[in-house]
C-alpha cells in the first residue's frame, strides 16, 4: 500500500514540474496597447496609450482633423515620451514640455494634461495652414525646438494613432493587459468621458457598466458608425488606467483577457452606444 501511495505522490510531483515547467517556456505577457495600420502594429505602453486618448478625444471635441492629432501625438512622443512629466530642460513640463516662462501657463497648469493639451491646441491653431505642412514644420511652430527635424522619426506612430483613435480604422486599437487588480469605478470613468469628450450621455446600467451615447460628438448620420469607433478605440485606450475589462461596440467586443477584437457574445449595444465594463 505505502509503495502505491509513493508512486502517487511520484507521479502528482512529476505533473506538477511538467506543468511549471511548461509555464516557464510561456511567453509573459508583454503589457502594451496597438494601433493597426495597413498591417502594421504601432505600439505604445499603456500608459502613453492613456495619454493618446485624451489628445485624441479632446481634438474631436474641438472638432479638429485628425491631422492635429497625429501633431499632438508626435509632439508628445518626442517631447516627453507622452507621460506627464515634472522635470525637463530649465523650466519645461509636462506632456509639451511647455516652459512658463515662455508664457505657456504657471507650472500646475502646464502640468495639467487638460490645460496643457488645450494650450498645445491653441497654438496649432494659430499655424497659418497646418493641416498641410509636414508634421515637423507644424510642430516647430508651435514648440520652437532646438531640434526641429526630431520629430519626423514619430510620425508613422502618430499617424496610426490618430487614424484609428479618429474612427477610420474600425477595430484598430488593442491592447493587452494584466488582470485587473482592483474594481472599477463607474464614477470615475464617467467623470472621465466628460473631461475629455465634454458633455456625452453616459447611463450606468448596473455597478460596473458605462454606456457612452457617441451621437453626442455630432456629425453628419453617416459618421455615426465612425463616431461609435471614435469612442471605442477610447475606451480600450484608458483601460489600464480604469479598470476596463470589456467594450462593446455592436455586435463586437474588445475583451481584456485575450486583448483583441472579436464577435460579441452578448446582445449588439443599442446603435451608437458603446458599452464598457469595468472589474468587479
């Protein structure tokens, strides 16, 4: 009896080394979100992705062409690698790295991503035909660099950001991500759909479900469908920061755990809404 017992134990002690050691040769989970272009995947960390979505979304707002975004975006990427960050040369900050004392704001606002996104957007504005100048004349005329030419190296990557998180590539923004560690808050993400896309309705279904109303950023019937993409791509974008574990657009739903696009499961979302879950 005790050499069955033995042998169990052998052999329960051998699967459970096979098995570990299985996991060792399993790739670990690389934590970075992607927007897709004409079959390239232009990746940023989820993080900087968090960031793109509030350039992006607060561009759509001030009903700006994408153009503007993929300026914001490369801008960024140069500027501060798109985090918001408290040091720079002499007295720069922030996403920008806009100086004070160049006019740019007082520190706390230039190191509020809302203020200094819209102070960004100001000025590129201001650019006489910026739609069509290269991405590092238009940014230069804003940031007065010390090395203009830098920016070109980011436009790829800021084009394919600005084109999916613009709706024109539906689908194209994915990212994978660790289990959520904690629950989301609906309040919070809620608060976070109107600091960057304003006034959108927003219902709360149950504790841990958003619905966002795209038709709320407007345009023309036959946007509607890129409108819904717009906010989509937004949602999977922060959901690192916000606990996000699911969007829905239609009958497609991003799901956290395997990180990409596929057929809903559930219902479609009404038209125009998009239906994000947060951890229980």
């Amino acid at each position: 009896m005790g050499t069955v017992v033995f042998a169990g134990v052998v052999v329960g002690a051998g699967a459970g080394v096979a098995a570990w050691l299985r996991h060792l040769d399993a790739e670990p989970l690389v934590a970075r979100c992607s927007a897709t272009s004409e079959g390239t995947a232009w990746h940023l960390e989820p993080d900087q992705a968090d960031t793109a979505a509030l350039l992006a979304a607060t561009s759509v707002r001030r009903s700006l062409p994408a153009r503007a975004t993929t300026i914001a975006i490369a801008t960024g990427l140069q500027e501060s690698k798109l985090r918001n960050i408290t040091y720079g040369d002499r007295d720069s900050l922030g996403i920008f790295q806009q100086r004070p004392s160049q006019g740019w704001g007082t520190e706390d606002q230039v190191l509020d991503p809302v203020y200094a996104t819209n102070a960004f957007y100001d000025a590129l504005v201001k650019v006489d035909g910026y739609q069509d100048l290269p991405v590092t004349e238009a940014a230069q005329a804003v940031q007065r660099s010390g090395f203009p030419e830098a920016y070109a190296q980011h436009e790829g990557r800021a084009r394919a950001w600005a084109s999916a998180m613009y709706g024109f590539s539906p689908g194209a923004v994915t990212c994978t991500l660790p289990r959520a560690e904690q629950a989301g808050d609906v309040a919070a993400l809620t608060t976070r759909v109107e600091r960057d896309f304003g006034a959108l309705p927003t219902t709360t279904p149950d504790q841990r479900t958003v619905d966002v109303d795209a038709s709320g950023l407007g345009g023309a019937p036959e946007d509607a469908e890129r409108m819904a993409w717009i906010v989509a791509h937004w949602a999977v974008s922060v959901a690192g920061t916000h606990d996000v574990v699911r969007v829905q657009h239609g009958a497609t739903a991003w799901q956290r755990d395997d990180g990409a696009w596929a057929p809903a499961e559930t219902e479609p979302a009404p038209t125009g809404v998009v239906r994000i879950e947060l951890a229980a």
